[in-house]
C-alpha cells in the first residue's frame, strides 16, 4: 500500500529556528497541524540528541503524529520513531529495513531520474527528490534539479515523491502540480517567530491546491 504523505512535510533546525531543542520546535508544528515531522540534526551529541527525540516522539504520539528521523537508523530504532530518512550515502534501504522493520517508514533521498529508478526497486515508502530550487539549508548539495524534472521524476516513481529545496510558500502550488505527493520545507517554517501560524499557512495553501485539482 502507498504510503499516504501530508502535503507539508516539515524539517526541523534549531539553528536556523533559534530554539534550543528540537521538542520546543516540534511542539509548535504539532499546534500548526503537521502530521510528519522530521528531525534534522548533524551537530548536537548523539546522546543529547537521542534525549531529545525521544521526547518528540513521546510528544507526537499523543497527537497522532510520525516523527522521521533524518539519517540515523540507531536514533530511530532507540526513540521508536516513526522512520527514518536516508541519503544516497547512508546506510542503503533494504539494511534500513532488515534493522527497523516491516512497520518502519522509509524515506529515501534521490537527486536523478537514474538514482529514482534504482530507488523504485528498493524498500523505500517514499523518495525525496531535489533540490527543486537553490537552498542554503544543505552545504554540498547536487545540483538544483528544477520543476521540470520534478515532474518527471514523478512520472518514473513508483512511490510517492516529496519535493526538497528552496521550496517557500509561493513554490508550494508549483511542486504540488508537477506531481509531488508533499512539500518539504526547513527555512520556509524555521525562520518564522510564530511557527504553529507559519505551518497553518503552509496548510493553507497546500489544501488550496488539491482543492483546485
């Protein structure tokens, strides 16, 4: 069965959010409806971190909510979240799945039309493809893909796909109509003082758009 994503698909950032945890952060974009989070950290201690994502994940469960972790299959599986993400350089799909199980969500990132197809024989339950436009978010990342092939990496998926990079609310619409099952934002939603307001926004709009489907 398809996994069914939610059009915004937030990633947390402490630094670029200026909050000190990544619970304060989740908490506000429970408050603004977000029904997938996915924790991004590549600085903080892992045993700080895992501390922390287990708080989340106690936090998300009480309101229905799936917590991803980015990258860390360990982190994951110690904080019972959700699932995890993956990149083209971290541990591949099928180990992912035979340490974190058949229930375990599976993201998987993708940059080409080459690495979707190969993504399409894997375990994964979603593809991350990007960056769609220019982010400063990420250091080192491929180059920007654009909506054109946006969309027809979503024509070769055999998953649902979500859209990553640069993506702001008036890139929303954009993403969602070349294909994309979800649009996932970092500085779209860090960077703003009310971050429950800013996910109600974001909702807003993605909702606009399968409304005008």
């Amino acid at each position: 069965m398809r996994l069914a994503l939610p059009p915004i698909y937030p990633i947390t950032d402490k630094r670029i959010s200026g909050r000190t945890s990544h619970l304060a952060i989740v908490r506000e974009l429970i408050r603004g409806g977000a029904a997938m989070i996915q924790i991004r950290d590549k600085e903080t201690p892992a045993g700080e971190l895992l501390a922390d994502i287990r708080r989340c994940v106690e936090l998300a469960a009480r309101h229905g909510v799936r917590i991803i972790v980015n990258d860390r299959c360990d982190l994951a599986l110690l904080s019972r979240a959700s699932g995890v993400q993956l990149g083209q350089e971290d541990l591949p799909p099928e180990a992912a799945r035979a340490v974190l199980g058949r229930e375990a969500i599976l993201g998987f990132s993708t940059h080409s039309l080459a690495q979707i197809r190969r993504a399409n024989r894997t375990p994964a339950d979603y593809l991350g493809f990007g960056p769609v436009f220019a982010t400063s978010t990420k250091p080192g990342l491929s180059p920007v893909t654009g909506v054109g092939m946006l969309r027809r990496a979503c024509r070769e998926a055999s998953k649902p796909v979500v859209a990553i990079g640069g993506i702001h609310a008036d890139q929303i619409q954009e993403v969602l109509a070349a294909g994309a099952a979800s649009a996932a934002v970092i500085s779209a939603l860090m960077t703003a003082r009310n971050l429950a307001r800013r996910m109600e926004q974001l909702l807003k709009i993605a909702r606009a758009c399968s409304d005008e489907a």
